[in-house]
C-alpha cells in the first residue's frame, strides 16, 4: 500500500512482489479507500472543494421515515 501511494506503478509492484500479471496486484487497487479518494479528489470540477457528497436534510429524513 505504501509504494501505490508513492505513485509506484502496478506493474513495478507486480514484478517486485513475483505476480505472474499485473492483473493480480489490482487487488490491492481495490482494497485502498484512501487512494480511491484521492482519485476522485483530482476530478473534482474547478471552483469546488474535494470532498464527499453531503445529502440535504430533506432527503435524510425521507430516509430514516422508510
């Protein structure tokens, strides 16, 4: 986990860890949250902070009234 978050290819990662494919270390891609944020953090549109979406009120209660 620490060598995808210093930006080090899968492919890298692979060959290091003796993964027959590249395909096999993609387990790891799945299983961090914190790079998956920081992915979809860099597509944020301009203009806006990063962050999750915050659902407004009105919709939490309808939720919680199921």
């Amino acid at each position: 986990m620490r060598l995808l978050h210093a930006g080090v290819d899968t492919t890298v990662i692979a060959l290091w860890l003796g993964h027959e494919t590249a395909t096999t270390t993609n387990v790891y891609l799945h299983a961090d949250v914190a790079l998956k944020q920081k992915a979809l953090d860099r597509t944020t549109p301009l203009g806006l902070a990063p962050g999750g979406y915050q659902p407004p009120d009105t919709l939490l209660a309808f939720l919680q009234n199921l």
